[in-house]
C-alpha cells in the first residue's frame, strides 16, 4: 500500500488521540491516588529529589529511567484506572481457543471478541485487593512474576501500543516535574471516589473533573540531597563537628568580600532556597548553606543551617566542583575574594521541558509527515496529469499573479491561453489541492447537468457550529436535495409578488434620499456606496423582517455587522482546503465566522421568530416563507425536521449575501454603463414611462414583466459583471469528462472551476465582448447562443435559488432610478470597474462608482 497523504496524516492523527486525553488521565488519577495516599507521595518525592541531584539537578531520561519507585506508582495508576477499559478484536476466519480448564471454545469468523481491561486488572485472584492502590505491586521482584496478559492498558501481543514507551515517557515525566516542585492534598472538592462518565463508552472519563489542593514546596526540594551526595562523591570532604563561625555575611543573592577583607573566618550564605530567585525577596530562615573561609584558598566549610554536619572542602578543585554539581557557578580570584551565586531559574527550566520533549516531537513528527505526504501527493498528482497530456499551472507562479491581480483576472488569461491552443483545461497542483480549470465547453456542460451526480458540491466548507454557514450553497447533496426541495416554492413567481410591496416601500425610500442629496448640492454620488444600502435595507426588510434604516444611516448596526461578516464569509483557498479535510477542521471547530457575528444574526432571527409568533404578525417577507415552512414541517410528523434554528439563521444570512453586494454592485454598474451610453439610458428611459403609464404611473410586479429592454440591460450588466466569476464545482466520485481532444480522467476530491467571467467575455459566444450591447439578449440572439453561456445565476440543477429575486430587484431598482433621474458622467467617474483583490470570489467593485444625478 503506498504512503499516501491520508494515510501520514492520520497515523499522527491517532498519536494525537493516543496520547492526549489518555496521558492526562492517567496523570490526574496519579496525582488523585497520591493525594490520599500521602506516604506514597513522600516516598516519590525523595526518590525524585535524589535522581535529581545524581543527574545534576536536571530531570533527564537518564533520570527517568532511575525513578523505579515513580514507575510502580504510574503503572499501579494504569491498572487501576485503565483509560481504555475494554478491548476489542475481530476474529478473521473461524477458530479454536482453549481455555484455562481446557475447554475448546469455537469462534467463527467476524465475531467481536470483547477483553474487558478493566475487570482483568481488578480481578483479585491476580491482584489481591484490586481497589487498594499498592504501588509495590510492580516492583522488580513482582514484575518478574506477572504473566503478561494481565496487565493490558496498553494491549498485549502483536498489536500492542506502538506509542506505550514515549506514553510512560510523557507521564513520568510530567509527575517528576509536578511532584518535584508541589505537594498534592485532598480538599473539600476532592471526591471520596471517582465517577466516570457514562456517557464516553470508550474511554474512562472522569466525569467531573478532579479537585485537589496543590501547594508551592517551601524550599527546593532537593537541597539536603545536594549536600547528602556531594558528601560521597566530592573527594577531600571530612565531617567537622562544633564548628561556630565567628561572623555571619547575609547579603542575599550576592555576596562580595574585598581582597583586602580576606581574614580567617570569614562566612558568607548562599541562598539555596526560595527565596534565592532574585526578585528582592528575603532569605529565608534555616534555608541555606553557610560558607566559612578559615583559610582563604586552602580550607572552605560548607554547613546547612537546619543541620549540625559541616562539610570541610582541602582543595580548590573540590570547591569548584561542589558549586558545579550543585549548580552554583563560583567566581574566584586568587585569595577567594568574590564568590557570587547566579540563579538559573530552575522554576521556568522545568517549565519547559514538557515543550522540549513532548510537544515539540509531536510537532516535528507532524511536520515531518505532513512535508512528506504532501511532496509524495505532489509528485504523484504531477505524474497523474502528465500521462493524461494535461498541461499543469507551476503552483508559485500562479500564487504570484493571484498577489498582484485578481483571482478572475488571472484565470482568464489562463483560458484565453487555453481557447488560443484549443486546448480542454489546465491544472494548477497546489500542495495539498488540485483544481482543474475548464476551457472547452462541452466539459463544462457535463459538469453541471449531464454528470450532475459526480459534481453536485460546491466544495464549500460547512460547520454545523457555525450558524452562518448552515445554508443551502454550503449543503453536500444530501441535505441540500431534501432542502432544495422545501425551499423552491418560497421563490415560485406567486411568492415573488406576494414580497414585491415590501420591496417597494424600500423603493420609496431610496428615491427620497437620493433627491434629498442632490438638493444639498450634492450632485455627484457614489451610486455604488447607495446601491449597496438600498440593498442592504431590502435585504434586512425581506430576509430579516427588519428596518435597517441603511439608508438614512450609513453606519447603521446591521450595514456594519453585515459588511463584516461579509468579508469574513468568503475564503477562497481556506474552503478548498477546509472542505477536502473537513474532519480536521470539524475536530478543532473552526468557524469563518467572529462570535460577534454569529450571535448578532441568531439574535435577530430569534427576536423575529419570537415576535411574530407572539402578535400573530404576517409581514409578506422571507422570513414568513421560512416560517411556514417550518409549521409544515411541525405539522408532518413522518417528515424529518431540517428546519431548525441553525438552518433558518443559515438559509436567511445566504440570502443576505447572495444578494446584497451582488445586486448592490449590479445596480451601480449598469448606472455606469447608462451614463457613458446615453442612447441606451434614453431608450431605457422611454420604455419605463411608457409601462408606468400603462399601470397607473407606478411601477407594479406586472408592470415588470412589460420591461423588456430594461431586462436586456440588467442580464447585459451581469454578463460584462458578472459577481461571482467562477463556479466552483467538487467531484464527489472519480469521473471521465469528454472533451474536443478525447476524455480526461478526474480524480475524486478534485475541485472544476468554471471561469465564469472568461465565457462571458468569449468573441465566440459574445463578438466584441467588452462593448455594452443590451441587444445580445433579445431572444434571437439568445436563441443562437449554445447553452451555458450566461452562468452570473450558475446552471444545472444547482443554479441559484433566488435568481427570480435577484432579477425583480434589478428590474425596480433600474427602472424606479430611470424614472426619476437622469446619471451622467462626472470627473470622479472612474474609466473602468475596478475591483478588490483580497475579495476572491466576488468581483467587489473597489473605490466605489462616482456618477452625476440630476432630478428630471
């Protein structure tokens, strides 16, 4: 089987979850153990502090290794409490075991064979008294008498834990440090016994946690055992008695004695406790050792203040190792004059060993695996390709022109490349995802309708714990089928005009305070900026029963908190990838959007909600088609009920971001494009006055569909425009797409991308495609065109929901302003579009579109 990139990442995957919430039980049920059984925690503690000074006050894995008592403690904790209590097996073909009367049990194939861990390591015929924690169980002479089988948290035989030594590592280590530095007690909290979660089948949880009092040893817990073992490896050391200084020095950490002070008995202390960390604070009674130079180079005395032992160094080479296994540094001249203790902080040193040797292998192997797994992908997607003959994109060429252009612009060159050669489709190979750009048409036809099933994702990333992304362009085909189902009729044509008065109110409204600004003079206006708060004020009215108010405040709360969200809703390569390994994405939750957002939305969803629910309250709006649809689903009993609060906070956000920048930046551009052609703006305008006067002189939903020129301009706009300008499609399955120059083979996880923008800017399709030209969309000239060439709505059976929306909002928005205003150029008007290029999927126009209105 070849190391695949799926196969590396989840063997450190399974380290992850071998090794975390395993080891920090184990740890805690340690501590727990200790805490009540004070001898034990005693006896631990000296055998650490001695390993300690033997290994120079360092916990290594020599150390380690040398903590027997520690280890018999850890593997006492494992039987007791084995974190995974059950072991399970599956018998691949029939079989006979023996029993331990000689009975011969068969078991036939595919049956689950259960070991219950748990109830082996508490059986008291081979553990006497199983629920007493008795450490001594595992000593030395004991271990060599257990039969292997009966001690199995880490399983036995074959396939035994890989990871069971850097495991007891990890733990061992871990109680060093704990118990070196803190004593460990019961408390009030502390429970009698523990209780583990019923709930967690597989692992034996703690169910509410474990409570205990930890406190700060008083001194370094090793400081007798330096003297205890300098005493018997430092030569030249003699035991004096009854010796008394004459003076006593305390200078805190530093102590300085002038050549010319070098008198017999001088005595100095060197703090070697607490309070030797220099922070200021002082020297502790009866911790310490006191220096005496009876004979400055000659004889030095060394005595612990708390004991009667002096310890009396001959020779300078002693001297100095003393301070080194001690971990003193000692400065010197020629008649001992200074002698400066340096503090290395061993506090923080310990600190950070777990880091050192657990966390930062974990690191290194992830690393290490990952690199590899990604360059072996790499490699063999490159291969792939090659033998298909398709062209592949150099992956930092690509991520170069996406720094300096937009995503839609560099695709294009790239299908302008690909229909120059005539060739299918072109590959870009990222690192850990492939796309497949699409040229050649008939490819793309399949795509969306004929291979439907092979493509129906959008390879968006969706998180349930995100609200906001619980929507239908975010579904996989499953749920978005059954909802796709539900959530059709809410935009048929009798819903479109059941909505159309509360659009219009909004039409009011956006016409008042377009003529309020030309009467201050203010004649030239960003037609983008008060597109988008129209939109936004019709959006917050339909979707969200609110009055937004956007209008009249541009920095309304819900324009601030829309935007925002906006921006964080589309992430172009984060989705690709987040949605190809979405289980590691689901593991550590991660959500697009802030907390702020998500509970903004749900907020009004569900004062709305409550409120109509309440006073009875029918709005003729969105959010009553979602309500209906969930009272259908309530009254349905045998129906499964998708609608929850999520889903309706989702389906009402996507309807705010499919429509708000896109029908904002589609309204603006077709003023822009009015304004440099005027003959089509005085067209426009004759045809609105004339079906106005047909319909009482107001604009009606039926007086729409009268608007046949005005429909040419707005689908002209989305042509040259268009908001999204690529489709993206994932491959579910691995699929054949047949192209002009044969078939070509996509890999499953492979995402298409449909250059949107590039097909309506295709002379084949379009002649002179970057003229405005309205006439394109008569219905002769539609009827000439192949299919799939206009996609601004997308096609197929995955195309957008809300396109008859989006349209009625056009149509009224472009022909309420027509009849009312008259846009021109002004200085400030741009020569083209301009759009954002940290925007990836939207075409967002940029610097906004700057037009002169004027009152007809």
């Amino acid at each position: 089987m070849p190391l695949t990139l799926e196969i590396l990442v989840g063997q450190v995957f399974a380290f992850f979850i071998g090794g975390f919430e395993t080891s920090s039980c184990t740890m805690s049920y340690a501590l727990y153990e200790m805490a009540k059984n004070t001898h034990i925690q005693e006896k631990a503690r000296e055998e650490i502090q001695q390993c300690m000074v033997k290994h120079d006050n360092e916990i290594t894995h020599e150390a380690l290794r040398d903590m027997q008592y520690l280890k018999s403690v850890l593997q006492e904790t494992l039987r007791k409490y084995p974190i995974v209590p059950l072991m399970t097996r599956i018998c691949r073909r029939t079989c006979k075991i023996k029993t331990t009367n000689n009975a011969r049990i068969t078991i036939k194939k595919d049956t689950m064979m259960l070991i219950p861990i748990y109830g082996v390591q508490h059986n008291p015929d081979i553990y006497p008294h199983p629920e007493q924690f008795v450490p001594e169980r595992f000593n030395e002479e004991n271990n060599a008498r257990q039969d292997p089988c009966t001690f199995l948290t880490f399983g036995a035989g074959p396939k035994t834990c890989i990871g069971e030594l850097l495991g007891r590592m990890q733990m061992l280590l871990g109680l060093a440090l704990l118990l070196s530095e803190f004593k460990f007690s019961v408390c009030e909290k502390t429970p009698k016994e523990l209780t583990f979660d019923p709930e967690n089948t597989f692992l034996l949880y703690v169910k509410d946690g474990i409570q205990l009092k930890v406190e700060k040893l008083n001194s370094r817990p090793y400081h007798r055992g330096i003297i205890n073992a300098t005493m018997e490896f430092l030569e030249g050391i003699e035991e004096v008695s009854d010796r008394t200084p004459e003076t006593i020095d305390e200078v805190g950490c530093e102590v300085l004695l002038p050549a010319a002070q070098s008198r017999i008995d001088e005595t100095l202390v060197l703090p070697y406790g607490r309070s030797c960390y220099t922070d200021g604070s002082k020297l502790e009674d009866g911790v310490g050792l006191e220096v005496y130079i009876e004979n400055p180079g000659t004889k030095i005395y060394f005595r612990l203040p708390d004991q009667n032992t002096v310890l009396q160094v001959k020779s300078r080479a002693s001297f100095e190792n003393f301070f080194t296994a001690s971990k003193l540094m000692a400065i010197t001249t020629r008649t001992w004059s200074l002698i400066q203790y340096v503090d290395i902080s061993l506090r923080v040193q310990f600190s950070l060993i777990p880091s050192i040797m657990v966390w930062i292998l974990t690191f290194v192997l992830l690393l290490v695996s990952t690199l590899a797994g990604i360059y072996l992908r790499y490699s063999q997607r490159q291969k792939f390709w090659n033998r298909q003959n398709v062209e592949t994109v150099g992956l930092l060429e690509f991520i170069q022109k996406v720094k300096n252009d937009h995503l839609f612009l560099v695709v294009d060159k790239i299908y302008q490349e690909l229909r120059a050669e005539d060739i299918p489709c072109k590959v870009v190979e990222s690192l850990l995802n492939t796309t497949v750009i699409l040229r050649d048409h008939n490819a793309i036809k399949e795509v969306l309708t004929s291979q439907f099933e092979n493509f129906p994702d959008r390879g968006f990333y969706m998180n349930h714990r995100d609200p906001l992304l619980v929507n239908l362009s975010r579904f996989h085909y499953d749920i978005w089928k059954a909802m796709r189902l539900k959530l059709t009729p809410a935009f048929s044509p009798a819903k479109m005009k059941y909505i159309f008065p509360t659009m219009a109110e909004v039409g009011d409204h956006f016409v008042q305070v377009l003529q309020q600004q030309i009467f201050r003079g203010e004649d030239i206006v960003d037609m983008h900026d008060i597109c988008k708060r129209f939109s936004m004020d019709v959006i917050g009215t339909v979707a969200f029963g609110i009055e937004c108010n956007s209008l009249k405040n541009p920095q309304a709360e819900f324009k601030l908190q829309g935007e925002k969200a906006l921006l964080q809703h589309f992430r172009t390569f984060v989705d690709q990838f987040a949605e190809k390994y979405s289980w590691l994405m689901h593991f550590i939750n991660f959500k697009y959007h802030s907390q702020d957002s998500i509970r903004f939305f749900t907020h009004i969803v569900q004062e709305t909600l409550a409120y109509r629910e309440r006073e009875n309250i029918k709005r003729n709006d969105f959010m009553d088609l979602l309500i209906e649809c969930r009272n259908v689903e309530a009254e349905n009993k045998n129906e499964n009920h998708l609608m929850s609060l999520e889903m309706l906070v989702g389906q009402v956000f996507i309807f705010f971001v499919g429509g708000y920048e896109s029908n904002a930046a589609a309204l603006s551009q077709a003023l822009f494009e009015l304004s440099r052609n005027t003959e089509i703006q005085e067209k426009a305008r004759q045809e609105v006055m004339q079906v106005k006067s047909e319909h009482g002189n107001k604009i009606t939903y039926e007086s729409l569909k009268s608007l046949k020129y005005i429909k040419q301009i707005v689908l002209e706009t989305l042509r040259k425009y268009p908001i999204a300008p690529a489709l993206m499609r994932y491959c579910r399955h691995t699929a054949i797409l047949n192209t002009s120059t044969g078939p070509i083979t996509l890999p499953k996880d492979t995402t298409v991308m449909i250059p949107v923008y590039s097909i309506h800017n295709n002379p084949d399709f379009y002649p002179n495609p970057q003229e405005f030209c309205p006439e394109r969309f008569d219905e002769a000239e539609e009827a000439g065109r192949p299919p799939h060439t206009f996609l601004t709505f997308g096609d197929g059976p995955r195309n957008c929901i809300a396109s008859g929306f989006g349209k009625m909002e056009l149509l009224f928005g472009l022909a309420t302003l027509l009849s009312k205003f008259r846009f021109s150029v002004s200085p400030k008007t741009p020569r083209q579009v301009e759009f954002k290029k940290n925007v990836r999927y939207l075409a967002s126009v940029e610097n906004g579109i700057y037009l002169r209105v004027e009152n007809l």
